[in-house]
C-alpha cells in the first residue's frame, strides 16, 4: 500500500484506488494524507480496512473501535 501527502488516490498491489470513492466516477478530494506541523495524518478507515481490520463507529460516545478479525 502506497498513500501520497495531499492525494485522494493510494496504490494497493500496483493498482490505483481511491481513498474515499464518491460514486464510480468521482472522488472525495477532502480525503487525503494531510502533512500538518511535520506530521503526517492519514485516513484512519481507510488504512484500517486495507489491513483487513473492521472499523466500528460509535456516535453516541464519539468513539472509534478496530476489531481484526479471529483467524
């Protein structure tokens, strides 16, 4: 997996993707790898998801779970 600072695209084994598809044609440019303060940033769901983990999302509490699935 390959993500670039600033770019809506990453490479996953060679292929380009999207980070965060819109529909089939177009592409959320809002979500991108961001350098801020010498630090870089990258989508959270994304990144998790390429590595197979499950991203839980609890609204009530504001809160994140990542769950890798039993093998």
């Amino acid at each position: 997996m390959a993500l670039v600072v600033n770019s809506p695209n990453a490479y996953v084994n060679g292929k380009k993707i999207s980070i965060d598809p819109l529909n089939d044609e177009q592409t959320n440019i809002k979500v991108a790898p961001k350098l801020i303060n010498g630090r870089v940033f990258l989508p959270l769901r994304f990144v998790s998801e390429q590595l197979k983990f499950r991203v839980e999302w609890i609204a009530e509490k504001q809160e994140i779970r990542l769950h890798y699935p039993d093998k």
